[in-house]
C-alpha cells in the first residue's frame, strides 16, 4: 500500500518529471509511479490525470501538487533537509532554483533534454542558449564558491532540491556538449554519478521504443559553418 501517486513523462524527456522525482526520492516519500508516454505537445493521457495539465504531477497523503517546484518544496517540509540549513545559503538555493523554474527558456527550446540523442554534442548552440548557458555557468560557479564547500553539490555534500532543479540542465550538457568551465564541467560529473540521476537514466535506457519521438532520437542539423 503506498501513500499516493506520482505522475511522469517519458523518463528520456522529461525534464520537468525529473526536476519532481528526485525530491520525492531524495524524501523517500512512498508513491507509486506511473510513467505516461508523452507525445511531443499536448498528451491527453497527461491532461486526463494532472490538474494543471503538465507532469510531474503528486498526490500524496490528500494533497495535489502539479508544478516541480512546489513538489520540491513540499517534500522539504518532510525532509528539510532538501534546502541548506543555513539561512543566508537557503535563501541562495531558493533564488536560483527559482530562476531555473522561470527561466532558461532559451536553452530549453534550443537543447530539449534528450537523454540519448545521437550526434548532438557540439549542436543546437544558438545565441539564446549561449547566453542562458554562460549565466547558469557563473551561477554554479558562484554558488560551489560560495556554499559548495566539503562536497561535489551546489551546497557541498548534500545532493539537495538546488541540485534537483539543475539536473535536467546538466543532462542537457552531457547531450549537447557546449563549452563549459571546468567547475561547471566537474559539477555536471557529480551529479550524472548520483546514484537517483543513474537510476533515472537507467529507467530511461530501458523504456521501450514506441515511446521515441523521432525529432529527440535523431541528430539534429550540424551547425551552419560546418
Ligand atoms: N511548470 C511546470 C512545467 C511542467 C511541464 O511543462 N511538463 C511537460 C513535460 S516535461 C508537460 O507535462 N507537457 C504537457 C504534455 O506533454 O501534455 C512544472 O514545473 O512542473
């Protein structure tokens, strides 16, 4: 018997399902998971179960949460743990995981999370994504200056609901490969090495191949200059 239900797309593609998941497993909250496959834009099996139409969608307990963030949030009332003990620290994390939850819109559009997307390294570089990429650059660079002492995380040891926020943004740059510095190089290899972000692509290797949408497991075109 589980305490409730949380709701996922595509493990290959989803970003925002995994910026929800790994709260709720960092919080060892026992729900069960059913994965829906999206379908590149709108999914109806996705509207027919999430009031706010989009996954990661929870129910645990008598509450509904449809937005990753308020998950995060929501399962930090159960592990507080999730943000940095220290206020000024906590008040960082919340910032900046907050400007992932609102931001980047650029990256996200040029470099859609696509776990296992052949020939990507080195593609899909346009001005926007540059610009999003060199601001999210200095922002772990800054914070692992700041806070990421005695650990490989944005807030040192502990794997947290920053790091959650930033995951797909990592497997973004494992996929596209664009020139990073090495702290952002180094924390994009801690985090692809946590033992829930190796689950989540294992879980995502093994999804079967009906589920692929042909625009993410093709390669995209080769920059212009090539
Ligand atoms: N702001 C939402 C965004 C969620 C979102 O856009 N999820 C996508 C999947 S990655 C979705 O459900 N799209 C609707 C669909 O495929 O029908 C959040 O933080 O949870």
């Amino acid at each position: 018997m589980t305490d409730g239900t949380l709701y996922l797309g595509t493990k290959r593609y989803s970003s925002w399902s995994l910026r929800g998941w790994l709260p709720v497993r960092l919080a060892g909250l026992n729900v069960a998971e059913v994965v829906i496959p999206l379908a590149g834009g709108s999914t109806p099996g996705v509207k027919a179960v999430s009031p706010g139409g989009t996954v990661p969608y929870l129910e645990h307990q008598g509450a509904a949460i449809w937005e990753s963030l308020a998950i995060a949030e929501y399962c930090a009332e159960i592990a507080p743990s999730l943000w940095p003990a220290d206020r000024v620290a906590r008040a960082h994390a919340r910032a900046i995981a907050g400007e992932m939850h609102a931001g980047y819109r650029e990256l996200r559009m040029a470099m859609p999370m696509a776990l296992f997307r052949p020939g990507a390294a080195g593609t899909c570089a346009t001005d926007g994504a540059l610009a999003d990429i060199a601001r999210i650059d200095a922002l772990w660079q800054d914070t692992r200056a700041r806070f990421g002492a005695g650990g490989p995380y944005l807030f040192g040891p502990a794997f947290g609901n920053a790091d959650a926020m930033f995951a797909p943004v990592v497997a973004r740059f494992l996929t596209y490969a664009p020139a990073l510095s090495p702290v952002a190089q180094a924390y994009c290899t801690a985090v692809r090495a946590h033992p829930l972000v190796a689950a989540w692509y294992d879980a995502a290797a093994a999804e079967p191949a009906d589920w692929f949408l042909e625009k993410y497991e093709t390669a995209p075109a080769p920059p212009a200059s090539a």
